[in-house]
C-alpha cells in the first residue's frame, strides 16, 4: 500500500487479482509495479506474527512419523521464500522430519510459484521424482498443502498460513497437479462448502484420513492417535 500509494480495498483487489491471475501476489507486484520481492519478504511474509497463529501441532508429527521413511520421502513444497516456509515448520514443530524443501526463489526473478509448470518440474528435479505417475498431491488453502510421491516417495508441503485470507489457490494447484499427471487428493476443512467441481481424484476432510486412503505407505503398526482434527491445529 505504502509503495504503491494506493487505498487498503485497491491493494486488496490487486492482491486478489495477481494471486489469480500469477499463483503468488508478489509476482503481479514485481512484474508490474517493480516490487523487490526479498523486500516484500522483509516486510510481510517474515514480518507476520506467526508466533500468535502457529503452535506446536503433535498429531501432525504422529502422523509424519507413522509414515514408513523406507517406503516414502518426506519432502517440503511451497510458494513461500525459504525463511517463512522454515519458521513455519519450526512452530509447527516438524521441521526435522523432512528430507529437504523446495520454496519459491524470491532472489530469482520471475518467479515461478505453483501452479506454474516451472514450480512442480523444480519440485521433482530436488526431491529426486523419475515420474510424474509416481506424485501424489494433496492441496489445502491457506493451512497445509501435501503432496504424495509414490514411488514410493511422500511430499508433505505447508503453505503460507495468512492473517487474511488469500483466494483459493489450492482447487487451482489441485487441478494442475493432476493434469501434470500427479494423483491428487484435494483437502477441506469440514466447515468448507462442496465445490462446485471436484478439483481431484480425491477429496477429504483430515489429513488421518491418509491412512485409509494410501495405507501402503504408513507402518503396519499404527501409533494411537489423539482425538481432534489435523485440520484445525495447522
């Protein structure tokens, strides 16, 4: 706003509209307005008071743990620069179950967030994908986004959590990950209304409901789970 000297309601509708039309608001900022995408960083995603949002979540631990590392990669995705997609993680307290993460490079631009081509071929160049029929992807708005790699390899990606909300992006990244050849498993709240066209070949209310769906990839012996929804701690 103070950049651009424009009215709170204009930022929001050019905010909306670049999200749509680019996958990531800062890309519509730094192709059109010359926005230093590490600034914005600077000024937004790390200046966010995370700490009042994101707690601790040990059923998502739990269930990251009761994946079987032998079968399964556990791999970071997301459209946030690398220092909010760590501090993320680290109050969820996660961040050491995954073998590596692939973030949107704001030092590099134009960026290149998901739904882009260039996002999801990035994510399979560095976690190791030799194909695209052995991804599974699972997208949630705003909270979480996970993505599965049989193969068996599993991605597990956690978006931006926002203070206010974006549009859905995740029906969008959905439908590309599946026309990109990617099994996908798109994933609600249980407040959310049905869509009005699926996004996915699956769709769920909790991540718990993993297990049922892709029980090849978890420990024979399931560790007792807490009571409560994944959904409302992420």
């Amino acid at each position: 706003m103070k950049h651009l000297s424009i009215s709170h309601a204009d930022a929001r509708t050019l905010h909306e509209k670049y999200y749509k039309d680019y996958g990531l608001a800062v890309s519509g900022l730094t192709l059109h307005h010359k926005i230093d995408p590490l600034e914005f960083n600077k000024e937004v995603d790390d200046a966010l008071p995370l700490e009042d949002i994101i707690t601790s979540n040990p059923q998502l631990r739990q269930l990251l743990d009761d994946i079987d590392k032998s079968k399964v990669k556990l791999w970071l995705f997301t459209n946030a620069h690398i220092t909010h997609a760590q501090r993320v993680v680290r109050l969820l307290g996660v961040e050491d179950m995954f073998e590596g993460l692939t973030y949107c490079d704001y030092s590099k631009v134009p960026l290149h967030p998901k739904p882009h081509t260039e996002a999801y071929e990035k994510a399979e160049v560095e976690a190791g994908v030799s194909s695209v029929q052995d991804c599974f992807f699972i997208g949630k708005y705003v909270n979480k986004i996970v993505t599965l790699n049989r193969g068996l390899t599993v991605w597990l990606l956690i978006c931006t959590p926002l203070i206010e909300p974006n549009p859905d992006d995740s029906h969008l990244n959905c439908r590309y990950a599946q026309q990109r050849g990617w099994t996908t498993v798109h994933l609600l709240e249980p407040e959310d209304p049905e869509p009005e066209v699926k996004a996915a070949k699956h769709q769920i209310r909790d991540l718990e409901e993993l297990r049922d769906l892709f029980p090849e990839i978890f420990k024979e012996s399931k560790s007792d789970q807490p009571n409560g929804s994944l959904n409302s701690q992420l």
